[in-house]
C-alpha cells in the first residue's frame, strides 16, 4: 500500500532540545518519562516549544461477526450500539474523561449492527452491519478493508486541516479482542494461545474455548506475509479504520497516542505497513489484556502508565493525557538555572 | 506523642462502593488502579460521592547542616533558598505542574539559610537557619522538632478550614535525601548502605562517599524506638513540618498524596507515631531514586505511577492529581448499566 509516505523523525535538533531539558531547573534527568515525551514531541514538531492543539479522541465502533459465537465474549453484540448510544448520550467512561482533560471526542459508526436514528451527532462510515464471521470466510472483503482504510485517513485529515496536531484512538465493539489477539499473533509470530485473554471478562474456561475457536480460524485461513491480507481475514472494520486514520496522522506529522490492546493491534498494522509511524507514536498504557504487554514489547514500545486499566474506548491515552500536557508545559514554561539565577553544579 | 488521633477508616459502606463501582457500564475491574483509588476515596469520605476540595500543595523547606559536608550533594547549600525564590517567582516545575492541575501552591520556609524579604508570599515557619550538623550533633533539639511538628499541623488546619480537603507536599532542600536516607533505615530496619542513592545526580564515588559519612552519623546517634528521637537526631526541618502536617491532615480525614523519596521518609516517622495514618494516603509514583521503592515495599504501598522522577518539590504528586481526579469522576459521572440501557452480562 503505497497510498501514505511517512517520514521518519528529523534528529537534527536533538542537542538543542537536551540542551534546553538540562538547562531547565532541576537536577539532570529528574523528570524521566516526561522528559522523554518532550523531547519526542519536539522532534515530531520540529521545534523547543511544542503545542498540543485540538485534541481529538475519535472512538471507532464496529460489530464484528464472530460475536455470535457462543464463547468469544461474555457480552451480548447488542452491547455495541447501546455502547454508542452511551457515548453519544455522554454516560461512558471515554466521556467523563474526555470532559476532564479537554480532549475533543467523535464517535464513528464504522460497521455498527444497528441503524442510528439520522440526527445523531454520529459520523456515519458504515461500512458494513457488522463483519462476516471469520470462522467460516474473511470477516472482510479487500474493497471493505481498502474503504475503511481511506475513510480513517480522510476523517484524520480532516481534523488536521481544522487544527489538531494531537490525536488519540479508541474503539468499541463486542469481540475485538479476538480480532485484535488474530492480528497480534500475525504479525508478531508469537503463538495464538499467547495472545488470547480474558477481553472484557471470560473466566478461564472462557478464555480456553476462545483459543479452541481463533485457532481454528487461524488454521483456516493462515497467515499472510500482506499485512492487508491479515486485516482482512481476521479485522474489524474499526480495527482497519483505525489503521488508516493512523497511517494518516504520522503522514500530516501529527502525534498518536496510542491506547490499548485492540487500538495497538491496528497499529500492529499500521507499522508492517509503514514501519515509520512508530516514531509518532506515545504509548499511554500497559492494560491488564494479557497480551497487551508482549504487542508493546514487539514493538519496543515504553508505555506510560500501568493502571491495570482494560476497558478500550481510549480511556488509557485520554487519562494518560494530562502527563502529556505536564510534558509540553514543563518544556515552555520551567525557567532554567541562568534566568532563575539558580547555582548549577 | 498522643497529639494525634487519628481513626481507622470505616468499611461500613464497602459494599455500597463496590455496587455503585461495578454497575458502572464498563467491564469488572475494567478502571484497575482508577477504582482502589476512588475506592480509598470514598471510604475516607464516607461517602459515594466523593470530591476533592481546594486541592492545596505546600512545599517545606529547609537547609541541612550536613549539607556542608563535600560528598553529601552535588549542589551547594545556597541553591535551597535560590529555588524557593523560584518557587514564588512561578519558575520551577511544582509551579508548572499546579498551575496545569488547578491545585493551589503555597511554599513554607522552615528552616532556610537565607533571609527572604518580608514582602513576599512565602510562609514564615523558619525553626532556624538551617539544622546542626548530625555528623557532630543531634540535627535538632527537642523543642525544634516538637515546634516543627506543631507548625505544620497548625498550617493543615487553617487550610482544612477554609475547604480543604486533599493535600500534598513537597519540600526542597539541599542534603535532605541524607535526612531521608537515614529515617529509612532507622524504621525500616534496611542497612543504611541499602537507603542511600544519587540524589540530585551524585556519581557512584559520590554515593560511596555519602554512605560512609552516613554510617558514621547513624553510629554516632544510633537508632532509637523512639520515632520522634529518630526524627530530632537525622531531620531535616522541612521533614519534621511534613510529618506534622500528615498527622493532621489524616486526623481531619483528608486524603493525603505521598510524593517521593523524602515526602515518604516524614510518613515513616508519622506512621511509626500513628500506623492508621497509611489508610488517608496515595502514594503518587516511585521515583527513581533507589531507597524509595523499599519504603513503599515496606509499607505496603502500590504507587500510581512509575515515570523515573527524582525531582522533589511535590512534582509526582501534582503529576498524578489529574489521575486521582478522574477515578473521583468516573464514579460521579459515569452511567450505569441501568441508566444507560446497556445489557450487562
């Protein structure tokens, strides 16, 4: 897929930028992980005063068609739409949130199994009622997945002509996690029985039936070296839009933060695509998604929090976000030892 | 020192949190560490409806007489009272990071080198200029050490009374990891060896150089089963304040965030004093200096966030506010199943 051209970080400014962090008062290193958020966002902006400017959360929702399946997910489909409606209604965690820490928040129906009433506040991108069950076929055709792709980059673009330079991800949708756990053992090679948890909460038995099932499906369809031929078979449709709106973002330059289990198997993706995007990327959390933590170490990825969060819709990279503002602040607004005539060592 | 009393919290109303927690329309548990958290919180306030209150940081500080002593900091003494001035002139990161989290800031000199003009905002607590020098005598009398404790219990109340009802603190200065260091070891019992760490940025010499002057100091003074003969042989003023301070905030049921190193040597003197005082606190990160993650082990402590600070001043517990604030949001905030006609499983 040739349609986005990442470039990777410019390090050119790099010493200024360490200059600017050790100057600032305060032993060296002190800050840590904020330090190195800061930097990354410098680099990524190509300045020492970095901006978080409009950030926006967009929650993708999809359904997916092996939630039939008895076993895959202790929550019945329907909880999907119902889910939107509470976005919508502003009752979800992803909400409440977003409210705090004055991240803009969209919902998107991207393949939501229920017709919403037309003067919602939804944006419509319905590719499907839901995906096929990929225990008997692929859960998409390459048309659907290639549409759901470009609808992502488009909405990402969008808000990027309208000012936002931050930019985090969420989703909703009754058993994703399977599709999330088929994507990560894909791409990662790492044994589907390893990638498989507990989702929104199956017991042990639960997760064992689980496994029993995407490993059928994994035989059925195998693995592909195309990372669109895995999207695919195994995707949702939030899952693909996801992928293109973030293939997008690090295009335009934008940062991603990136939330949990299913949003950093889009991004699992995204990077086999374009390996690139990586450098754009904040990391909020580790969840408590069993196989969250070995995607994060595929992808060398250092996150931020480890809350034990596991809910999905972005509520990691919108309470991670605060830090994130604390970064960019530290960097613009700490004086620095000469012009708070403070003795430095 | 029966000054204090403090009363355990009650679990009367446990299973009318846990409810109300998990009727929220999200997985069990989905919130992890966001829900211990506005768990604790409603306990102390025995309430299901919590909120935080004027949320106020103060920041202690003091000079060491160690401080002289080559080998004990990589600074010199004179940088306690160069970063209070910063402090009231907004500059340093504690003032970036509670401006960004609306917690109001207010800095208490107890005990600088230095004298400041009458005409600025810092709060006159001054015990003396400066503790003696412990590696010759006692860091301070009793009397000090009992009128700090006094002050900064005085300072809580006044701020309780006029609303508020969470608190944190932070301190500054120059020696006071050494202070810190050697609490710890008196009341956890570690080997001093094991309780000291770089500080503000020593070398491995320079840590090797520490702990052999902190040997001589706990030999020459010994450790007492007296906390508060402990806290007068190797405190800093600044610390004395803070333990005051806690024990009157955990008396008047605030909730208490525990910044670092040296925030949590002053809770192992208050606790050694009053054990039920660990149940009004949250413990905002580890940091990375290395005696800290011992103290938390020692008490039992689960610290919200790992991010490798070793700043001082407060700066983890204003880092970690906003995340306190969104587990006390969820719970006011959030729909129910009920509520939000979502089916639950």
């Amino acid at each position: 897929m040739k349609l986005f051209n990442i470039s990777p970080i410019n390090y050119e400014l790099e010493e200024q930028i360490n200059h600017k962090i050790d100057f600032k008062t305060k032993p060296l290193n002190a800050l840590g992980t904020l330090e190195t958020i800061a930097k990354q966002l410098c680099l990524i902006q190509q300045t020492l005063t970095p901006t978080l400017n409009n950030t926006l959360l967009i929650v993708f929702a999809a359904d997916h068609g092996i939630a039939a399946k008895n076993g895959i997910s202790p929550y019945p489909q329907e909880v999907t739409a119902q889910m939107v409606l509470n976005f919508l209604n502003g009752g979800a965690a992803i909400n409440v949130f977003c409210k705090q820490n004055n991240i803009k928040l969209k919902v998107v129906d991207a393949g939501v199994n229920f017709d919403f009433a037309k003067n919602t506040s939804l944006i419509n991108a319905k590719i499907a009622k839901g995906t096929n069950d990929y225990s008997k076929q692929s859960a998409m055709s390459k048309q659907q997945c290639t549409e759901a792709i470009k609808k992502g980059a488009e909405l990402v673009e969008q808000y990027h002509n309208e000012g936002t330079n931050c930019i985090a991800f969420g989703e909703m949708g009754i058993g994703n996690t399977s599709s999330a756990s088929l994507l990560m053992s894909a791409f990662t090679k790492i044994p589907i029985e390893h990638c498989v948890g507990k989702g929104t909460g199956l017991t042990i038995d639960g997760v064992s039936k689980k496994t029993v099932i995407l490993k059928q499906v994994q035989n059925l369809h195998g693995i592909s070296k195309d990372p669109l031929e895995n999207l695919k078979n195994f995707g949702g449709f939030e899952i693909a839009m996801m992928c293109g709106a973030m293939l997008k973002a690090a295009e335009l330059k934008m940062s991603i933060i990136i939330d949990g289990f299913i949003v950093t198997s889009a991004l699992l993706v995204a990077q086999a695509i374009a390996p690139n995007i990586l450098d754009y990327c904040l990391f909020s959390h580790v969840s408590n998604e069993q196989g969250h933590k070995k995607m994060l170490s595929y992808l060398n990825a250092k996150p931020i929090l480890q809350l034990d969060l596991r809910l999905g819709e972005g509520t990691g990279a919108a309470i991670v976000y605060p830090i994130i503002q604390s970064s960019v602040n530290f960097m613009n607004e700490m004086a620095n030892f000469e012009s708070a005539g403070v003795s430095n060592k």
